[in-house]
C-alpha cells in the first residue's frame, strides 16, 4: 500500500506533504514513499524543523491520494465543519 | 472584578518574556522539540490537527469588555477571526503561528490574561458558577475564593508536577452549575451552625475514561482555613497519586481506592501538620480579594414588569434569563449554540458586540460557562428587549439554554490531534433535527465528546454521546441518564454503537420514546429515564 510521508510545519504547524524534493500544502503533490520511508524519516527528524513527522497509509483513487484514516482526511483538508477555511487542494466531501 | 496587582502582573510579564526566549531558541534550532514541547504546552500552547492551537485562560469565567475586546482583536490579529469557548470556560483559538505566540501573550497580558496552567499536571484554571454574584439563589459570591486559589496555584512549585491535571470547581449555591462532583476537587460555600460561611468539600470526581461522582470529605471548612487544607488535600494526592500509570494517576483513583474516609482521615493528618506553618493568609487578604468582587450598584427599584407582547422576544426572556437577586433585574445566558452552527465558536464581530453590549447593559461584566455559552449577568429588565434586538442581529438570541440544541460539543476529530471522531457535526444534525420541537422537549441536555477524555462532558449528559474509533472509522456510543448538576449522575452506554447517520436515528428514536413515556410534558427526560430504566429506550433503539 502507498505511504506518505506527512507531518507539520514548526514556525506555523501547517499541515505538510512530502512532495519528494521537499514539503507541500498540499495532498496532491505528496509522493508515495515506500520503502525509502523509514530512510526518510531519519534523516529529517533530527533536523527538527518538521514536528510530528508519520508515515501514513494512503490509497490511490481516480481522483488522486485518499488517505486510510479519518485522522489524516481531516488533516489533509482541514476542519469538516469549516468548508470556508478548506485548503483548495481537496474538497471536503473527501473527508 | 479582580484588578491585577503589581505581583500578578510581573508574574505574567516575566513568564511571557521567558517564553519569547524559549520560542525563539526552538526556532533557531538551539533546543529540541522535546525539550521544547513541555515549555510550549505550559504556556497553552498545543500542536492539534492543522495548527497550533492556544488555550487561553478566563479565570472563573468572568471577563470585563475590555478584555472581551482583547480577545476578538487576538481572533482577527493572529487567528483566523473566530475562537471557540470551552467547557472549562476557557477561550481556544485553532490557527496561531508559534512564531507570533508571544506577541500574542504580550498583548494579552496588556489586560491581565495569559495562557499558562491551561495545559500540563498542575492545578488548572479554577471554574466557577457563571451566574455568580448575581443569582437569586446564591449564599455568597464564589469567586473571591476562587481567586484566592487563582494565587496560591498560580506557578505553586509543590504542585507544577502533580501525577495529573488537576481541576476545582468553586460554587456559592445549592443549584449546581459549576458541576462540583465531577471535579478533582469541588467546593461550596455553605452556612454553618452558627450562620457563618464555610465550604463544604468534595473530592475526587472526574470524567474521562473512569468517570466517578466526587464524595464529600468534610461537611464543612472555615473559610480562613481552606488555603492549609487545600494543601493538605494536594499533599495527599502528590504522594500517593498512581504516577506508574497514566489512566489511574487522576485524583479520583486515589479516593476510590482507599474510601473516601480514609482519604479524608490521611488529609486531617496531613493538615495537622500543615496548618500550623501560617499557610492561610490573613483576613485581611481574602478581604482585600472581596473588595474587588463588590455587587454592582443596581436600583432595587427598577421596573419588574416589560412589554413581552412580542412572542420571539417573550420566548427569549422566558428560556434564556433567570431571576436576579436585585429586583428589576435579570440574568441573561447568550447562547452560541443557534441550530447548525458550532457549539461554543464566536467569531470576532460577535465578541466585540457583546463587549459593547456588556458595557451598555450589563456593568461590563460578562462570564463564560461550562456549557460553552456567555452570560450577562446584571441587566435591567427594562433593557432586556434593546438588549435582545441587539443580539438577535448578530445570530446571538437563539432561546435555546438547556434545551435540546443547546449542545456541548468538544472540537473532536475537526480539530483535536487526540480524537477519535468528529463531535461538532453531530452536534450540528441533531440541533437541526431536534430544535423544531425543543420547546416541548423541555429541559434535555445532550453532551458530545470526540474521544475518552470527556471534554464533552458525554458522561454528563441526559443524552450523551462519545466518539470512537472502529478500525479507522468514526463510531458513536450512545449514553443515557447523565447529569452534572446537583442531581448528578454518570450516563450509562446503551449498547452497540452506530455510524455518524445511526447515531442521529438513535437519539431522534430515543426522544420519541420519552415522549411517549413521560408522565406529562413538566417531566423532564431525565426524570422519566430515572423511572422507567434504560429497557425501553433500549428495546425501541437495538429491537
Ligand atoms: S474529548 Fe477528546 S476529542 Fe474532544 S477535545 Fe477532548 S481530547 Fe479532543
């Protein structure tokens, strides 16, 4: 199954995607990690400039990556019940 | 209202000048994130879901309009214009910038506010009853005990690192709204035999994961002892508190676990000790406190009788305000809870308009409650229909205090790294659903919380309903028959739990069933969940 490679900004806890050269707002320029996943991860955590750095399980969809869990949805698209502060990347229906 | 003095106010201005060294160490990379996040956290400051998110605290509720001000300018200065007021009658704001965090707490102390002691095992903010000093049925004021446990706990080095959060609730009525017996430690104020104020104590309530109703371990405490015995009592729970095991550290285990009269017995010795070391401040301390806690000056003879000809307006007067303890007068709950919006958010624009109305109508002093509404608590009954004009143009008159779509909702799974599911959209379907007929539905309170902890107070609820997670899916269990006021007690599960469209079905099937088994429409839901047990609500509900 497809991994992402997830986590949040320090300066501003934005949620962030790793994009396979660097981080992105948003889902749809994440990468699937695979098995370079763990590698990644350290390498980045003792830089400490990303908090709560995760590998997540992602599935492939017509409409790009879908996140397993409800968690990382509402993560990814921000608080279901705030469409107006939605990141534009993801409608929130995909929640 | 209390009136930093130059001690508080160094005390604040210090801490926010440490935490502006701390940030802008993290920033540079010269600490670690673990070193840093319990700094970041005794400030207020959490990482959630999407952004850092600030607590900030509103000490026993009770704010003037000067800070309300302050509050709506940090919600457009450094959030996204909105805060969301909680169940421990704190603020949240959900998008700050760690980067900007101290400018913000800066700017919050310029009005004697801060953040600390809104996160972490110390002593947390000490809530109260929100109609303080104003209801009709109260023995004393609340709060100047409540203040005076605000400067004892504040920063107290005994009691930073406790086994777990610790939570006092402080009450001057018989009608519990401070819901005493679900705290760590609840006070109230009670006359002794002699016609004196005392408190009596409760210790050991909570809810979360091991929900229990607080016992009381001593009928009643002089007043001028209470700070020593408040010691003694945390002296106790700092030794013997379960700090092997996180779900068992809370204070509550600890009564439960030895009965509460060898509890008490352990905190009398502990006090015998205690006392003698002159921990109590003098008289003339507390009374200096009182002092800034005068009752407004209002007319005893302001006109009773308004024009209520006006049937939105009469509703609004009939649901939403209480009797005052000066004729004329009245208590006015603002509910944030109009059907289909989120339990508990203001935005900007509603907080500066009711500053200004506070200030207008009501001897500028608004509180925030528990049940994640604010309070105007001495308005005259004369400005009650302006007053009311005025609100209902900001989306802020719904008539709807206890009643079925006043619901708490914690921030759940939209907002909260911890959740396991979203509280606020359910929240939301079911005021939609229900607010049709809540009138007469009666007094029904119903309590959503997104996870275990409780901060929607499930356990509290006539109805109540907590988040679960069924192998990454959002699942709901649907409780009964809770209550957090004088009648207190915890709801119990119902059974299996539903999806996000079954738990709606289930409470509309629930409600349906009270209704036809209530003995008349002045039986409240929970009164007929009392008489006949869970079996019929069960039986309409499972089949
Ligand atoms: S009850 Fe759980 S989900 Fe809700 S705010 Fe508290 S910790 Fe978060």
């Amino acid at each position: 199954m497809p991994r992402l490679l997830t986590g949040n900004r320090l300066e501003t806890g934005d949620v962030l995607w790793w994009s396979g050269s660097g981080w992105s707002l948003h889902l749809k320029d994440a990468v699937d990690v695979d098995a370079d996943g763990e590698a990644l991860l350290a390498q980045l955590v003792p830089q400490e400039r990303i908090s709560d750095l995760a590998l997540i399980d992602a599935d492939v969809t017509p409409s790009g990556w879908r996140p397993r869990s409800t968690r990382e949805r509402v993560r990814a698209v921000g608080p279901s019940v705030r469409p107006d502060l939605a990141l534009p990347s993801l409608p929130v229906e995909a929640i | 209202m209390y009136r930093y003095d130059e001690y508080d106010q160094a005390i604040v201005d210090a801490r926010v000048a440490e935490f502006r060294d701390q940030v802008a160490r993290r920033l540079n990379n010269e600490i670690s994130e673990d070193a840093f996040k319990p700094l970041r956290l005794m400030n207020g400051l959490y990482l959630q879901l999407h952004a850092y998110m600030l607590r900030v605290a509103i000490p026993y509720g009770t704010l003037d309009s000067r800070q309300m001000r302050m509050l709506a300018y940090i919600a457009r200065r450094y959030d996204r214009g909105y805060g969301h007021f909680t169940t421990r009658q704190n603020i949240q704001y959900n998008w700050i910038k760690l980067a900007e965090a101290p400018d913000l707490l800066a700017e919050l102390a310029t009005v004697e506010m801060h953040a600390f002691q809104t996160s972490g095992n110390c002593i947390r903010n000490i809530s109260s009853d929100q109609f303080a000093a104003a209801a009709a049925d109260e023995i004393a004021d609340p709060r100047p005990y409540a203040e005076l446990l605000r400067q004892w706990s504040t920063l107290h080095p005994e009691f930073s690192f406790l086994p777990r959060k610790f939570k006092i609730a402080v009450t001057g009525s018989n009608i519990d709204r401070a819901a005493i017996q679900l705290h760590d430690i609840g006070l109230q104020l009670v006359r002794g035999e002699t016609g004196e104020i005392g408190l009596k104590v409760l210790v050991g309530g909570g809810m979360g994961r091991t929900p229990m109703l607080a016992p009381v371990i001593r009928e009643y405490l002089p007043v001028a002892d209470f700070l020593s015995y408040m010691q003694a009592v945390l002296r106790v729970y700092n030794r013997h508190g379960r700090r092997d095991n996180i779900y068992k550290a809370r204070i509550k285990i600890l009564v439960n676990d030895l009965g509460a009269e060898e509890f008490a017995r352990q905190v009398e010795e502990e006090w015998a000790l205690v006392k003698p070391l002159g921990l109590d401040p003098p008289a003339s301390e507390l009374a200096r406190i009182a002092a800034h806690f005068q009752p407004p000056a209002l007319a005893a003879d302001a006109p009773v009788d308004i024009d209520l000809s006006d049937p939105a307006f009469a509703k609004w007067v009939a649901v939403n305000t209480h009797p005052h303890k000066v004729p004329g007068h009245a208590i006015v709950t603002i509910s944030l809870k109009a059907p289909g919006e989120i339990p508990g958010d203001a935005s900007a624009a509603q907080m500066d308009l009711i500053a200004d109305l506070a200030e207008r109508y009501a001897q500028d002093e608004i509180r925030v409650t528990h049940a994640q509404n604010l309070v105007l608590p001495h308005v005259r009954r004369a400005d009650l229909f302006a007053l009311w004009q005025a609100l209902a143009g900001a989306g802020l008159a719904t008539a709807n205090l206890d009643h079925a779509s006043d619901i708490i909702a914690c921030p759940g799974l939209d907002y909260c790294t911890l959740a396991n599911a979203r509280s606020i959209p359910i929240a939301q379907k079911l005021a939609v659903m229900l607010a049709p007929q809540e009138s007469d539905l009666g007094e029904l309170k119903i309590k959503v919380s997104g996870c275990i902890n409780g901060c929607g107070h499930h356990h509290a609820g006539h109805i109540g309903i907590l988040g679960v997670d069924r192998r990454g899916d959002e699942n709901y269990q649907l409780l009964l028959g809770g209550s957090g006021a004088e009648d207190a007690s915890l709801a119990k599960i119902l059974g299996a739990g539903f999806d996000e469209n079954g738990i709606v079905a289930a409470v509309a099937t629930v409600v349906d069933v009270y209704k036809t088994l209530r003995t008349g429409p002045e039986e409240r839901f929970l009164d007929t969940y009392r008489r006949v047990g869970p079996a019929p609500f069960k039986e309409a509900v499972y089949g």
